[in-house]
C-alpha cells in the first residue's frame, strides 16, 4: 500500500494534475485533493489522510490491521524546512495529536524490518524497571543487503555501526545513527508542562479518523507552527547540522538521556547501501559539512556538555565532530613525500636511527589493532582492506571537499543544501558491483584528487626505483618509497580504470588527463620552489 501509494502521489506531483483513472481509492483522492497546478515540490499544503485505522480495518484473515497514515507536511518559498531533521518533527507531532505512542521509531525510507521480534527487543529495555529511568532510546545498527563479497565501498561502516558503538555502550551509550532507533516520545517532547497537548502522558481518546483529530494534525504540520516555539531547539530533532541525527543524540546525551546498544545475531533492519564510489563520496562529503557544524557550533563537543556527558563521551562525540579534518594529514600524507622524492630530499629518518623502527611500529600498530577490532567484530580481511582503503580516498577527496565547503559557507561564498542519496543503478553497474568492480563511470570533482595522487605516487614510486638502479643511496629515502608503494597497492583500482578497463564504469578520459596536468603542475611548483 505504502509503495502503490507513493508512486500515485509522486505522479501527480510531477503531471500537477489528478489522473482520475490512476487513483480511484476515495481515501486516496482526498490525499491529493488539495493540489493545485501552482503547487509544487517547495510550495504545497499540508497533507495527512488516513488509509488504514486499526479501529475499522481487518485483513482478509479478520485481524486487526496497523494505523497507516499519509503525511505531506506544509511548504512555502523562503521558509526553512529544515530537510530531515524538520520532517521527522512533523511526524513526531502529527502522531501526538493521532495517538501518542510512548515510543517512536525511526528509519530510513529505504530500510526495512527484517525481524518480527525486533519491537519486542527493543521494549525489554525500555519496559524493564531496573534499566535506568533516564534511559532515552535504544540504537540498532544500520545493516544492509546485496553488499558484495569484499564491500568494496566500505558500505557496512562497521566502524562507525557496530565498533564504536560497543565501546560507547558502556558509557552514556551510542549515538543516533539515524535510522533503526526506538525512542520515549518523552525524550522529543520535554517536560510535560512546556508542551501541553504533545507531551508524553497526553491520552488521545478519539479516532484517529475524527475530523477534530485531522484537523489538529494539519495544524501541527503547518508550515508556521514552529515560529517562536523550542522546536529543533529543545524540543524534537534539533536544527543546526545536516547530520541531525548525530547532533540529536549528543544533544540527548547532553540533557542527561542514556542510550544502549541492541545487536541482534539476525539484523534488525536492512537497507540498501550505496554501490558506486560518486555516491559514497558524495555522502559522506555531506556528513561531513554536517559534522563539521557541529564541531565548530556552540554546541561543540570539546566545551558543551562536558559536566553532563563526562570527558570520555564528549572525546566519543569529538572523534566524528572533527573527522573531515583528518583530510589535512591524509592528504599531506598523499603528496609531500613523494614531491620530496622526486626531488630526491630525505623527510623521514634514515634506516640507521632509532626513529625508523619508531615509525615502522606506529605503522604496524595502527594497522594490527584496527585489523583485530574487524576480525573480532565478524567482518573478514577483505573487508578490512576494503575499509582502509576508503578511508583513505575519503581522506583525499570528500573529507578535503566537505572541509572547503564549510569553510566557504562559513564565509558566506557557498550555501550547502541536502540532496538524498540515490540508490538507483542500473543492470550493468550492479553486476560490475557483484565483481567487486570499482564505478567511476562519471566525471566528478572528487576523483581528481584521488587519481591525482595515485599518479603522483607511481611516478615517485618509479623514480626512486631508478635511483636504486644507479646505485644511489636510498637509506634516507626508504620510508617515502614504503609510503609510495603502500599508496599504490591501494589505487590499483583507479590505476586499472583510468588504463585497463573498457566498460561504461571505467574512469573518463577527461578525468585522467585533468589529475595528469595537476600532477605535473604540483612537481613543476616544487622543482622551482626553495628547498623543501
């Protein structure tokens, strides 16, 4: 119902007008009534009809079927809807006026429930009188189906799903990842006094077909209602980053809420993750302006909420509030030492000093620790190395990206807006996926730093091997040729799109000989520069 319902409203969004036999559920004519060939995607009324109520409606076996309610909420040119995070407000206080469950559930459009028992989990936390009463919501983790056998996009983000939220449980517990989290509606409506009629212990006795009850549910959903309210302030999903569900649940943790992590053998919910490398790096591009909002807000982790959250927490918070700026050493990493091979100048220490084996161990370490929280997690070797390597072409490209994009729209050259991320692809993209195949069938500004530095790294890989052949001593050099060689093991697959592949999915051209000009362009700037 809900899919045969959105391809009809999307329908006569896009004609403007009502094709009578495309929709003849009357319940479904009154949904779209209210259009008007004026109205569009960015100005149009507010919609709530409901298609089933649980009072009436049975299946064809006699049971009770669930509430199913269309919400459109209210939009106008020029006022801020505050994308996601604005929505699910408007969700939140359609159903207080409806029925006001004590919890809410929140999921992405594309997921769905992959285990019946999954609300009975959820509710032995928030039922159970020896929890802690301060306990505000119970986090899943995303999972996802038809990812392929080495998740070459590093679409499971197991870091980020299952590691840390681990470590964090035994503190004030996980962050709202945005989807497959259950919530007190107490925890959105704040003390019950200050919002009376959505607070947490109101009892809706009336139908939710009532024309008393729609009409408060078209009310809330106004475009207007929120004007001089707290709502995205203190009260509901909180406004200020585009990564409202992380900034949520640090602002919960904040007023003294408590989360706890619910990892179920069979997955909760499944989704679909992204499987071509323009769409991942441009979501987590995304993030990470929304991140970045909030590291550098007044709600900053590093100074608010300290007292509440205590300093490990806020340190938790911190690791994802700054992450783009990883992008600085990563990139650095990617360019510097290999500049300085070609111009052959020693950076590092030489074999013989103590602060080789120094690097050598710091090197190994990471890597070892972070292989063993993979392996003890479930995840497999290649997965790992899949992760690695995202993690550094994130690094390079939309971390960088998302870092000037803040730095611009904080200077007010550039305004980030939100575009959802699109799951679409078609026949011959999904079976080059299921071959572990990398995507970069599409020109985007953020592969020129990638194939940039894979091409600064062969070239400097390549030169220092020429310099071995002249005999030329290397000992104050091996680390950058370590460093040039790991680099291009990892970019093989931009090496073998931009050289190697035929398909639609291979690098285009024009790409390749914009990152060889930038490379060339970056040895000629530091062949004529001073001494590094």
């Amino acid at each position: 119902m809900y899919e045969t319902m959105k391809i009809k409203v999307e329908s006569v969004v896009e004609k403007g007008t009502i094709p009578h036999d495309h929709i003849t559920n009357e319940q479904e004519k009154q949904a779209v009534s209210r259009w008007t060939d004026e109205f569009t995607q960015a100005n149009h009324p507010a919609v709530v009809q409901v298609l089933l109520e649980g009072s009436k409606d049975r299946d064809i076996t006699g049971h009770t079927m669930p509430n199913l309610v269309y919400v459109s909420r209210e939009k106008r040119p020029g006022s801020p809807h505050h994308f996601k995070a604005g929505a699910l407000n408007v969700l939140i206080r359609v159903s207080a006026t409806m029925t006001n469950a004590p919890v809410v559930l929140t999921l992405d459009s594309d997921m769905h429930s992959n285990d019946p028992q999954t609300p009975l989990r959820a509710l032995c936390y928030l039922l159970d009188p020896d929890m802690d009463p301060n306990l505000g919501f119970v986090q899943f983790p995303q999972a996802f189906h038809g990812i392929n056998k080495n998740d070459i996009y590093a679409g499971e983000c197991i870091h980020v799903y299952q590691i840390h939220p681990i470590g964090m449980d035994g503190l004030a517990g996980p962050f709202h990842v945005g989807t497959g989290c259950f919530f007190r509606r107490e925890v959105f409506s704040g003390v019950p006094s200050r919002t009376p009629g959505l607070s947490s212990d109101h009892l809706v006795s009336k139908s939710i077909g009532n024309k008393e009850v729609l009409a408060s549910a078209h009310h809330v959903a106004a475009w207007n209602y929120e004007n001089q309210t707290n709502w995205g302030t203190k009260i509901g999903y909180r406004y200020g980053s585009l990564c409202e569900d992380y900034f949520t649940g640090y602002r919960l943790h904040c007023e003294g809420w408590k989360s706890i992590f619910c990892n179920p053998k069979r997955p909760a919910f499944l989704g679909r993750a992204p499987i071509n490398l323009n769409v991942c790096l441009s979501q987590s591009k995304r993030w990470g302006v929304g991140l970045l909002e909030v590291g550098f807000f007044k709600h900053s982790p590093i100074v608010f909420g300290l007292m509440e959250i205590g300093p490990l927490m806020g340190l938790c918070y911190a690791n994802y509030a700054f992450r783009p700026l990883w992008s600085i050493p990563i990139t650095i990493y990617a360019f510097l030492p290999q500049l300085a091979l070609l111009k052959g100048v020693s950076i590092f220490p030489k074999v013989s000093e103590p602060r080789f084996f120094l690097y050598i161990f710091l090197f190994v370490g990471a890597y070892t620790q972070d292989c063993l929280d993979f392996l003890l997690s479930g995840a497999t070797i290649q997965r790992w190395w899949s992760t690695q390597r995202v993690w550094m072409m994130r690094g390079v490209s939309s971390f960088a990206f998302s870092l000037v994009e803040y730095l611009l729209k904080c200077i007010g050259i550039s305004q980030f807006g939100f575009n959802v991320t699109s799951k679409v692809v078609d026949k011959e993209q999904s079976k080059r996926y299921k071959q572990g195949i990398f995507e970069f069938g599409v020109s985007s500004p953020l592969f020129l730093p990638l194939t940039t530095a894979a091409i600064m790294n062969l070239v400097s890989f390549l030169w220092g091997m020429v310099l071995i052949f002249k005999k030329k001593n290397l000992e104050g050099m091996l680390l950058q040729m370590l460093l040039a060689g790991f680099v291009i093991v990892n970019c093989w697959p931009i090496y073998e799109a931009m050289v190697l592949r035929t398909d639609r999915g291979r690098m285009p051209t024009r790409t390749t000989i914009i990152s060889i000009f930038l490379a060339w362009a970056l040895y000629i700037i530091v062949s004529v520069s001073p001494k590094i």
